[in-house]
C-alpha cells in the first residue's frame, strides 16, 4: 500500500499543490497539501516516499499516486511533468488540487480543461505538461478585504473557524473524488460542485 513496484506504473495521478516549509504548513496556499494529508489519512496511506522532487504515496485500492510536489507552488509543473513522464499517465487521468480565491471558503469547484486563472501553480503545470486537459479541484480560501494584500493573504493562516469549515469541506470532496477514482467523473464533478458552505 505504501510504495510502488518498481515495473508498476499508476493509472491515476493526484496532486496537492503548496508549499513545503512548517512555516506555510496552515497557509491558505496550502490548501491542496492539507487536502491530500486529509484523503492520505482516510486512504490509510502514508505519503513519505521522495521521488519527483516530491513526497508520494501510492494509493493501491484505486492504483492513484498521491503527490505533494517539494517544489514549492510556482514550480509545481515541474514535480507533476516527471511523475506523468515517469509512469506515462495522461493529462486526462490527472487531479491537480489547489487553492482559490476566487471561491469562498467551505466550498470547492471541479473542473477539467481550463485555465490557469492566474495561479501559479497552475501556469507551471500547464506550461510543463504543454496542455491544460487535466482536472482541478479548486478549494476556496476567500479573498483578502483589500485586493492589493493577496500575496500576504494567500500565506496568512487560515483561522481556527476556517480550518473547522475545511474538516468538513475536505470530507465532502474527498467522497467526490471517490467517485472519480471509481470511474464516475461527471457524476465526482457534479457532487463537488454541488457542495454547500457550512
């Protein structure tokens, strides 16, 4: 459960973006890090193993690598280009899981094939995979009251309520991306969009 075969090659890839230091570990930015612990710890699968510039954990119930990419956010491209590389996944059998502030937090958007919006993160993966036909799972982490403080923002800690509405929250899209692993990819969007705040 807890490493590949070395001949193995995963069907599915997930992908929780952040960034790696204790000091961003709460960080809105992190939000695809703490997402991925979350479904790691339902998963019973332990996400250690350095590889791709990353630490990895191989679902084996879903044959799924989970990665957390050691990059840090604006190279993330770099950790999700080698493993698809690696193990000849295709963009469309990529999850990538990442802040938004665009979205309020307690909700979550999933969607395939867009654009980058801005992130970072994001462009990096985009630009390193040549294409943007992968899936997203987007988590909201609000917007800052005065627009020019986002960079401040999105590494400011979530609060105490914040990381409570998120427990709940991560429950939820961690039972959509069930469904995905499971072959059910209209019906995880649909479920993940379907979401209502707390």
């Amino acid at each position: 459960m807890f490493g590949l075969h070395k001949t193995h090659k995963p069907a599915l890839l997930v992908a929780g973006l952040g960034n790696p230091e204790k000091k961003y570990l709460y960080t809105r930015h992190n939000a695809g890090f703490l997402f991925l612990s979350a479904v790691a710890d339902r998963a019973g699968c332990e996400i250690r193993k350095k590889q791709f510039d990353s630490l990895t954990g191989y679902w084996e119930e879903h044959d799924a690598l989970l990665m957390m990419p050691l990059t840090y956010m604006n190279l993330s491209g770099i950790a999700v280009h080698a493993a698809a590389r690696k193990y000849r996944i295709a963009p469309h059998d990529i999850v990538i899981v990442h802040d938004d502030m665009d979205i309020p937090v307690g909700r979550a958007k999933f969607h395939f094939n867009r654009s980058s919006a801005g992130h970072k993160g994001i462009e990096s993966i985009i630009e390193k995979l040549g294409t943007r036909e992968f899936y997203r799972i987007r988590i909201g982490i609000g917007k800052p009251g005065n627009t020019g403080d986002t960079i401040d923002y999105v590494l400011s800690e979530f609060g105490a309520q914040e990381l409570k509405s998120l427990e709940g929250l991560f429950g939820k899209i961690s039972d959509g991306l069930l469904m995905f692993l499971g072959g059910e990819r209209q019906k995880a969007m649909e479920f993940i969009n379907g979401i209502k705040a707390e």
